[in-house]
C-alpha cells in the first residue's frame, strides 16, 4: 500500500469542487499529482498524519485550457506543462513559458504536473515563479462560494499560501514591446532542478531598455524581483559594457545566498541574459 | 526444430536468448513474485551509530495480530560470514543479525514476517531494544588513530585490512628518477542503483523441501554457501534461484542478512514464504556502497618518460563490516601491474572501519577509484617531464607475453593497440595541447586519455574458481544448456548459449539455457570479476565439445568412420576426409536416441582457470589466467563561466579477445563509460553522522538520456590463446579510466587540475579562479 | 464499483481511493510488466500510457483513469507478433537488465505515436523520465529510431 486510506472525490464542476473543498474537512486539491501524491507517500512513511478528503480536479474540464483573449492570455489551473509546452499559441514574451516547462522535471513529470499545481504549491526551487513574476501574472482564486479574487504572482510569492481556495486560472498580458529570457542552471545533472534561475523581461527601443523586470530565484527563498538592476536598465542607453555593467547594479542579497559558487553563476547568467535580451528585443 | 537462423552464431549480434521476455514485461523477476500465503518480512534496524544492545524485547510484537512470525540473533546460531574467508579469515565480521553490538545505522538485530507491509512494519515499532549508545567515528582517518572508537573487538585502529605491497627497491629508483612527484586523490563513494532492489523470497519448509530462496542476485552459489554456513545445513539443503535481475553491478554479490531472514522467519512461520524487498531508501542506505578512497602516490620517472617507481597509500572507508573489502583493496592496488611496466612499487592499502553503511564490491572492484588516482597521476608525470600523455603511456605499458613485477603472467594484450586506435579516432594529434575554444571564447575543448586493464575473475570462492556447464540434447535435436552463471542483464545466457551452439556446430535458436538455480545447474561463483565469457563460457564449451563427441561416437559406430574424421558444421554431421554431409543434426539424434543406440546425449564441462596461487596479502601470484585492456579517450568542453563540463564524445578500444556478441560488448562499454561520467560529475553518497543524506533519485542523479554522453566502442580482438573462441572477459574496465579521461581533458583544456570527485561546476570555477590569481602573482 | 479499461479490457473493480494504478496493475490484476524502482516519482520503470500519454502510474490514482484508456507493456505485443518497437529493442541490443525496459518503451510509444520521426534531441527529452541504469542510453535511441522506420515503412505497406 502506497498511501494511507482517504475518501476520494470527483467534481466536475469548479463551482461545486469550491463547496466541497470548503466544506470537507481536513481536505486537499488534487491535480497533476506529482506533488501532492509524492507528499503523501512519504507523510505515510514516516507515520505522520495524512488528509482524509482528497479532491481531484481532473475532471473539470474548464480548468485545463489555454485562452486568448486580444492581448489576455488565461491558462486554465489544470493545463499540463507539455500542454503549455506544445502551445502555438505562447509566443513573443509569452515563449518564455514553453522554454520554461521543458526544464521542469521529465517528461512523464511534464505529462501530469500542472501549472496551477506547480504554482500552489510554492516551491522555493521551481521554474515558474520568476517568470510570473517578469510577465506579471495574476492568479485567479475561487472561494466556498465561488467568489473569485485575483493576486499578483507578486504577492501571491511574498505574502503567502491561499489554502483556504482553489487557484483555477493564471492569467497575463502580453506585451508586444517586450522580449523575455530565462536562465538557469541545474543542481547536479542535466535534468534536475536549478540550483539558480533568473528571468528578465523587458523592451528595447531606441537602444535603450524600458519595462525592464528581473526576478531571481536562488533556490532558498521564494523568487524575487530585482528593483535595484530593474532601476539601473529601465532608460539605459545600452553599451557592448552593460551587460558587465549590470552586475554593479544588483541587489546583491538577492543572489549570494550562502554559496560562492552561486554568487559567481547568477552573475555569469545575468550577464548573459541582459546581453541576449538586447539581441532579442533588437 | 523451427527454422535454424543463427548458425556459427560466435562474432554475431544475435538477438538475447531472453530478449521477447524482456520487452514483452513477461520475464519474471522476484520482483513481481507472489506465492500462495506469503508474508511479508522486514529488518529491524538500528538506529544508532554505534551501540552496545542490552536487551531486545519482541513480546508486544509478537502479540500483534497479523505477525507470523519474529527473529533475533538469540534464534540463530551466532554464526559469522564475509566474503574472504580462505584469504583473510579474520574479515569474516558479520553476524546475520547482531548479538551484541550494532555498528552503523541500519545494522540488522532482527526481523519480522507479517501478513502484510503495514503489519509488519508496526510489528517493528513495538520491538523495544535497549541500547548503550557508544561513541562513534564517521571519518576514516579519524578512526585510524589511536584513541578512536574501536568498532571491532579484534581490530586495533579500525584497520580492518592492510595490504602492504612492496616489490624492486623503491628508495633506489626514486633517486635513480629525473622528476619525483607526489599527488593526493580522493575518491567518493557510490550506489549501485541497481533498478531491480535487493529482493529475496525464502521459504523453509522443515520436513519436505527444505530450504528455497528466489533471490535477485549475481551468485546464487554464494549466497548458498553463507546461508548453509550460518544456518548450519548441507548445501543440498537449500535452494537458490535466480530469476531475471534487474541489474547487480557488483551489489548482489553476496548473502545480506535480509536473505538469512527470510529463510529463518519462513521457518518460524510454519514453512510460509517470506518476501523481503527493499524499498529505494532501503537499497541506498543498507546495501553496501563504494569505498570512499583517499589515493596517496609519489612516483618517479626518467627524462626520457621511462615509470621508475611508483609508491603510495591507499585508505579506504569500509563502513561497519568487511563485506568484500580485502579484495576490493587488492584490486584497487595491484591493477597497475596489468597496465605499466612497472618494477619498484610498494602501496599500502588499508581499510578502515568506520560506523557507516557497509562498502563492498561495486562494478570495478576498486578499479574505479585507482583507475581515477592513478590515471591522473601518470597524466601528472607526464606533463611534468613535458612529454605528450599518450607517447608517456605507450613507453611504459605492459606487453604481450610478460610476466609482471608482481608475478601475473600476461599472454594476450592489445593495450598498444587499443592505444594508437583510440588516438587515431579520436584525432589526438590534431587535438591535443592545442588550446582549442568552442563556439565562444570562454568555452574551452580539451581531451584526455586513460587507460585500464581487468581480471577475468578472481579467487574469491574459497580456493577455486571454477565453473561448471552441462549440455542436455533432446531426442528432437532441442537442446537445453544449463550453467550456474548468473545472467543479471549484461547477457550472459546469450553469449554462452552462442558458445555452446559454435562448439555443437549448430544453430543458436536451437538452445535453452537453464541458469543460476543451486539445485539444478552446474556449480558457478557467479557474475563478478568479469569472469563469466571467459571462465562459464569455457565451461559451455567444454560441455558442448563433450556432447559433440557422444553424437559422434554413435555417427562414427552406425557408419563405421573413424570418429577424428567427423565434425558437425553448420547442422550438418560431416565427413572431414570426404568432405561430404553424412546427416543432419536432427537425424544424428534420431540415430542416438534410437531402438538401438538409445542414448542420452549429456555433456559436461568443468573450467579451473590456469592461475597460481594469489596471496591477497602480498600482491604476489597470477590471479586471473588472462587480462583484458583498454584505452579511453574523452573530448570535453568547459564553460568557463559557469564551470560547468560538456564530454563531447568519448572513444573507447577495447582488447575483448574477441567479441562474441559485439552489441552485448559494445552495451557493456556503453553502460559503463555512462555510470564512470556520472560518478565524475554528480554521483556521490552525501553522509553526515554515518546517515545518508541523499537516499532517493531525486538527490542521488542518475545520467539521463538528457545529458547522456555520445560514445564509439572500438573492439581490438587479440584472440586469447585459453578464452572461448579467443574471448575475454570485459564487463568493468570500461568504468575505470572515464574519471580520469575526463579530470585530464579538463586539464588540457583549461589548465586546471581537479583531484577530488565529484568533479562539479563550483570545483571547476573555484580553481580557476585560484589559476587566474596564480598568473595574476606570477 | 468502477469500471476501468485497460490495454483495450474492462475491468469492474471495487477501487479504493488511494489506490494507484500501479497497485491495481500490479497487485491486484497481475500485470507485473509495469515495474517500479522508486515508488517515488523517479524512476520511469512505472510509466504507462493513459490516453496515449505517457504517465507515471506510482502518483495516478486509479479513481482517476476511470473513462480513461490505460495501455501497458502487456497491451502491445499483438498474439505472437511483437510491436515493432519491442521488437527495434531486441534488434538494436538495447536491453540489458531488462527492468526499465516496459516504461522505456511506453515512453517510445508515446512518442512514436505523436512524432513519427523524431530527432535525436526529441528523443532524448521523450525518454528523459526513464532511468536505464545499464545502457548508456546510446542503443536505446537506436532502437527508438529503427522501430519509426519500421513503422514508416509498415504504413507505406499498408
């Protein structure tokens, strides 16, 4: 037996997937799975409690598609990272998803994690809250009631889980103007989460950056945006010398963490991301 | 018959014997074994480091419904194993579950068979064991000093083995040397991460069959002498059986406590089967790993590149208990006699105890870690006297014909060969020393060579080696091969079932091979050391030879030919003299088994190999009857900027003898050059208090296809005068030389030197870094 | 009671909750083709196809397939004839110990059937969740690419 006993639930609907997760007790959202249930297999081994309502979201059709509206794009919670990778219709900024999900884990992995999953489940080591952060993503959440209220990825990242209700979409703004480019670098091999990523989004327009957004995520706290390079690139007048430039820009504490190795990498990609935002954007 | 496809099958890539099984999911595995009533066993472990046990009460446990059945060390008979008895007794170390004393975290004090996992498990929870905790040594230099905790009663300083090694005067040849140098390695340990973990079901059933154990192993013939020993039974007593296995790697080599277990709760419970499997936490952290090495050398050599001497020290983390540790030791030193002319050595190797998981034997046998110190070292010398890697090595290595410093007598060696091959492929005169950059200036290309060198077995069983085989034809010409080898996965029954078919002269299809169950096959020590082509594969052919001439004894009687003038080719009995087809095959057996003959055809074949005796403690004696070779190539790039390493390629020749299946020998070097990049790059135990920190393959990676390393196999076949149709052996030289190939690429393309494994991106920044700083003074 | 289908069967079973479609696979219906090397989400050996994707069976719940189509190693072999990529895997010698093998080739098949003619690279990143610990992975593509051919040409034949 691989997991303790629970009551399993299937709603079909977000509206009655809210009442039951409002009303059950002791309940948890079921997605790709490839959290939730590795979680609750090791909870098992180690003799710890585990929940004893499990909702699966699987069922609810309008939560896995992905939406274009004029410039909104809207991602249904349960859309999987091979659905967003395979997507024609993430391009421009927008690219940066794809590329994104292609690092995240392996492609069985991919096959059943979802972007909400990924997203609720705040990891402080995974892929996409920096790129939310750079494009700005809102996250839809849905009460008991099925009142819905919309969070920055921002704030979403800094103040906190919403246990309490269900994220089922994840919405942005495409901007034209702007270019987006992820780096990263695995911990130990080539497929295995980053030991440091970093996003930056921005335009550049008569050779200078405007709109520029940084976030960085140095495996140990939640992404972060960088306001301190954010303010040196917005208005630079670009050089071959900014990229190098740049990193006298930093926030610092945002990228040391506690290792000299990483110190040195953040700066090696910086570098190379600011150089090839300007490529893209030129 | 169905149509014969594979006649003269030697030298040909015929598909596996049991490759449908494979692919279809039907090969069974102990895995997926399920017996009518069977429980399920668990291992009581220790939880402590280090500790005396005061007393063990199981009585709640034992009331708990659905537990059939609980043991302790007080129902065994307190008897010891380990895995060099004949040649170093006093590392039989080992009680199947601990009396009085637990020596590292997971040590085995007892264990319980339930009606399922559950039950068991909390059958374990209700076992209070009364502990006195004991101070505890996890470093083995610290438990080499005086004053540190003593883990073993009987051994002063934790030095569980020592091997001094000493041949030619050392301290003449250093002085007699142009250029001395002295270089540290160290070398971190490992996981076999066989996919298939430890599993055994035993059933005891007292008063009929005795004792039956399935087990995923690469000896079944060991493992039924440990369970004989320590149960105290005869060896017809107990069955051992291997299914397919999912992978060994040198981690099934011998009897864990789990298997005693099994069989001794299955007596307990009235005769029910007991499946003990490990879960992957299990197989990390109570299997046995790879020594963890620290590789001292000082060498010395001529201007003109001639090796005088070379010296050192080699300290191995052993953990808790010896397992196969001597051997691992002798290996790791005296491979470099098999590899270098070499006349003044003396190497001291000593493994130390510490209260750590258990290390044992792992593919390589030690080689891995010698073959990283001292390839890189030899690297060393040679840019030291500024002579090119590859000229260095070609002025010192073995020759065909020789008999070594160290008494091993080499008949076959391809080494130069392999050499100038690898070179040629790989473009090394083009490549090397030539400060090549990649696509963009900070990624640098660099290459690097290494070489090694194998047994093909190794006096590990008592005092011989053998191997036995038997041939059984049937009346329809259907023909069953039955060998003791253990098949786990490299394709063993295949190449021996090819060997077989070559010497009966008949099709490969027409065989079945019946391997690795104690109470049928011929007796076998199983599949480490390399040693199955070349020592079972010996034994098949033998026992084929043996069946071929009863056919003929009865073609040469019914035709009234003298026996020297028949042959069987191609599925033909034929007349040498007349060169012309008497019969076919088919019919020959109809004429054996027929009213008037009625004859059983069984061969048999029995296969010493010729070796001298070895004295483990010396490094003297000749421990394999031949030796395998090869040279490996690695190209990397580095990204400067973020240390991070790419092989661009590897090229690896390789002396085989000859290839018997050339897609199975081309796997072997393939697997094995990708298990050397991981352990070069990420694989690595991390322990802290002698816990493993890293039990699972989210922590512990494993090279993916994302990342996997592009590879050409070139097979130099030098024919070996004593191996099965000239073969040898060849499953783990492959893995030895990868790290250095890599640290010494690395070298040339940016001028740094890594000695310590993992060889990671923050190792690789942080000395360049102190290189530029150097320049930077200079 | 609930109804699931697999390699083209339906099953009525009185599913539990928790139970994952490597516990029913396994335990309780006797396909022990699909294996497993972790439990945990790693390995790949427990891969299965679920609507023709590639999953990991240890982390779905059975519960969750119903409606669904589950094919394993056990669904592909047609009588005595094997499917072309089991038999591109014989033939190219990529087997070994055989143990990651079924979820190996479920992965092929999942990607074969959405990308006939995959580049090395789409290789790699297909197979990428299936560890081999024996092969290298070299004589694998191999055979990931001689089973497209043979299907191609299958196809022309048909």
């Amino acid at each position: 037996m691989l997991l303790n006993p629970f009551t399993y639930h299937a709603p079909t609907t977000l509206e009655e997937a809210c009442k039951l997760h409002g009303e059950l007790p002791d309940n948890r959202l079921l997605a790709g799975g490839t959290f939730l249930i590795k979680t609750l297999k090791s909870l098992k081994k180690k003799g710890m409690s585990t929940p004893r309502h499990i909702i699966s979201l699987k069922n609810i059709s309008e939560l896995s598609s992905v939406k274009k509206e004029w410039d909104m794009l809207t991602i249904g919670a349960m859309t999987t990272l091979t659905t967003l990778y395979e997507s024609a219709q993430l391009t421009g900024d927008l690219a940066v998803i794809p590329s994104v999900c292609r690092n995240i884990g392996t492609t069985t992995i991919r096959n059943m994690a979802t972007i909400g999953g990924n997203l609720a489940c705040r990891y402080t080591w995974t892929e996409f809250p920096a790129v939310m952060l750079c494009l700005e993503a809102a996250l839809h959440f849905f009460d008991k009631d099925g009142k819905e209220e919309i969070v920055t990825a921002e704030d979403f990242f800094k103040n906190g889980a919403k246990t309490e209700k269900i994220l089922a979409f994840v919405s942005m703004k495409r901007d034209k103007e702007t270019c987006c480019i992820y780096k990263r670098i695995s911990q130990k091999s080539p497929v295995d989460v980053p030991l440091v990523s970093l996003c930056i989004r921005g335009g550049f327009k008569n050779n200078r950056f405007h709109h520029v957004h940084v976030a960085v995520n140095n495996g140990i706290d939640f992404a972060r945006r960088d306001n301190r390079l954010e303010n040196f690139l917005n208005g630079h007048t670009a050089k071959d010398s900014t990229p190098e430039e740049s990193l006298h820009h930093i926030d610092a504490a945002l990228y040391d963490a506690n290792d000299d190795y990483k110190k040195q990498i953040s700066r090696a990609l910086l570098r190379e991301a600011v150089r090839e935002l300007r490529e893209a954007c030129s | 018959m169905t149509k014969p496809n594979f006649t003269n099958p030697v030298g040909k890539s015929v598909p596996r014997i049991d490759g449908k099984g494979l692919v279809t999911g039907q090969a069974k595995y102990v895995f997926d074994m399920k017996l009518p009533g069977m429980l399920v066993g668990k291992m009581l472990r220790s939880p402590h480091a280090h500790a005396r046990i005061l007393s063990i009460d199981t009585s709640k446990a034992e009331q708990l419904p659905g537990v059939s059945a609980i043991i302790t060390a007080k129902d065994t008979n307190l008897i010891k194993f380990g895995s060099n008895e004949y040649f170093f007794p006093h590392t039989v170390d080992q009680l199947p579950l601990e009396d009085e004393k637990v020596r590292y975290i997971g040590d085995e004090l007892g264990a319980v068979a339930a009606i399922d996992e559950e039950t068991a498990e909390k059958a374990l929870k209700l076992i209070d064991v009364e502990y006195e905790i004991l101070p505890a040594v996890f470093d083995m230099q610290e438990a080499m000093k005086p004053g540190a905790p003593q883990i073993h009663d009987h051994v002063r300083n934790n030095m569980g083995v020592i091997l001094p090694t000493n041949f030619g005067n050392v301290e003449r040849a250093l002085k007699e040397s142009d250029y001395v140098r002295e270089d540290v390695f160290y070398c971190s340990d490992a996981a076999h991460c066989c996919l298939e973990p430890h599993v055994c079901i035993g059933r005891w059933e007292v008063f009929s069959d005795k004792i039956t154990l399935w087990v995923s192993t690469q000896a079944p013939f060991k493992v039924r002498e440990a369970l004989a020993k320590t149960l105290k039974l005869e060896l017809n007593d107990i069955r051992v059986i291997k299914l397919a296995v999912g992978g060994g790697f040198g981690g099934k080599l011998e009897m864990l406590p789990m298997d005693f277990a099994a069989c001794l709760l299955s007596k307990k419970a009235g005769g029910l089967p007991v499946k003990i499997c490990y879960s992957r936490e299990e197989e990390f952290c109570f299997s046995r790993r790879k020594h963890g090495m620290i590789y001292k050398l000082k060498s010395g050599v001529k201007k003109d590149g001639t090796l005088m001497a070379i010296t050192g020290e080699v300290i191995a983390d052993g953990g808790g208990y010896c397992s196969y540790g001597p051997t691992v030791m002798a290996a790791a030193i005296m491979r470099i006699f098999i590899v270098y002319k070499i006349k003044n050595f003396r190497i001291t190797g000593y493994r130390i105890y510490t209260n750590t998981p258990v290390s044992g034997a792992i593919r390589g046998f030690g080689g891995v870690q010698s073959g990283f110190s001292i390839e890189s070292h030899i690297d060393l010398l040679a840019r030291g006297i500024g002579m090119d890697p590859v000229a260095f090595r070609l002025k010192n290595i073995t020759e065909p014909n020789m008999v070594t410093a160290n008494k091993m007598i080499i008949s076959s060696n391809g080494l130069k060969e392999c050499i100038e091959r690898s070179a040629r492929a790989a473009g090394w005169t083009e490549k090397h020393a030539k400060n090549r950059q990649g696509k963009e200036p900070h990624l640098r290309r660099g290459i690097g060579i290494g070489l090694a060198a194998d047994v093909m077995g190794s006096k590990m069983y008592k005092s011989h080696e053998s191997a036995g085989a038997m041939i059984k034809i049937e009346e329809d010409g259907s023909i069953y091969l039955f060998t003791g080898a253990a098949d786990t996965g490299q394709g063993a029954n295949t190449a021996l079932s090819q060997i077989a078919a070559q010497a009966l002269g008949v099709s490969y299809d027409r065989i079945r091979c019946i391997a690795a169950d104690t109470g049928i096959t011929p007796f076998d020590t199983g599949s480490f050391a390399s040693r199955v082509t070349f020592i079972s594969g010996n034994a098949a052919l033998l026992a084929a030879q043996d069946a071929k001439k009863q056919i003929l004894e009865i073609v040469a009687q019914e035709h009234r030919i003298e026996i020297s003038d028949l042959d069987i080719e191609a599925e033909n009995i034929i007349n040498r003299k007349t060169s012309t087809v008497l019969m076919s095959f088919d019919k020959a057996l109809e004429l054996c088994y027929s009213f008037d003959y009625g004859r059983q055809i069984i061969g048999r074949g029995s296969f010493n190999p010729k070796t001298t005796p070895v004295d483990f403690r010396t490094g003297e004696g000749n421990v394999s009857s031949s030796y395998s070779f090869e040279a490996q190539i690695a190209e990397v790039e580095v990204n400067t900027e973020t240390g991070v390493i790419k092989v661009l390629k590897m090229w690896d020749a390789h002396d085989v003898g000859k290839a018997i299946n050339p897609s199975s020998v081309e796997s072997q070097i393939e697997g094995s050059v990708a298990m050397g990049v991981g352990y070069t790059f990420y694989e690595d135990l991390e322990m802290k208090n002698g816990r493993i920190l890293n039990p699972n393959f989210a922590d512990y990676r494993l090279m993916r296809s994302r990342g996997c390393v592009p590879i050409e196999t070139i097979l130099i076949e030098t024919h070996d005068p004593q191996g099965p149709f000239g073969a040898k052996g060849m499953g783990e030289a492959a893995l030895l030389p990868t790290s250095a190939a890599i640290a010494n690429a690395l070298q040339d393309a940016v001028g740094i030197r890594l000695t310590e494994l993992p060889i990671t991106p923050a190792k690789v920044l942080k000395a360049l870094e102190e290189k530029k700083k150097k320049e930077k003074e200079a | 009671m609930r109804t699931l289908s697999i390699n083209k069967k339906t099953y009525e079973l009185d599913l539990q909750g928790h139970e994952t479609v490597l516990e029913i696979l396994r335990d309780r219906l006797g396909f022990t083709g699909t294996k497993t090397a972790c439990e945990d989400a790693e390995c790949g050996a427990c891969t299965v196809l679920i609507d023709g994707k590639a999953v990991l069976s240890c982390i779905t719940l059975a519960c969750d397939t119903e409606g669904k189509e589950i094919t394993t190693i056990e669904g592909l072999a047609e009588g005595e004839t094997l499917h072309p990529i089991q038999q591109a895997y014989l033939d190219k010698g990529a087997v070994q110990c055989g143990f990651c093998i079924p979820g190996m080739i479920m992965s092929t098949k999942a990607l074969l059937d959405k990308n006939p003619d995959p580049t090395q690279e789409e290789i790699e990143y297909a197979l990428d969740g299936n560890i081999c610990r024996c092969s290298g992975y070299l004589k694998i593509f191999d055979a990931v690419k001689h089973a497209a051919k043979m299907i191609k040409e299958a196809k022309t034949h048909e």
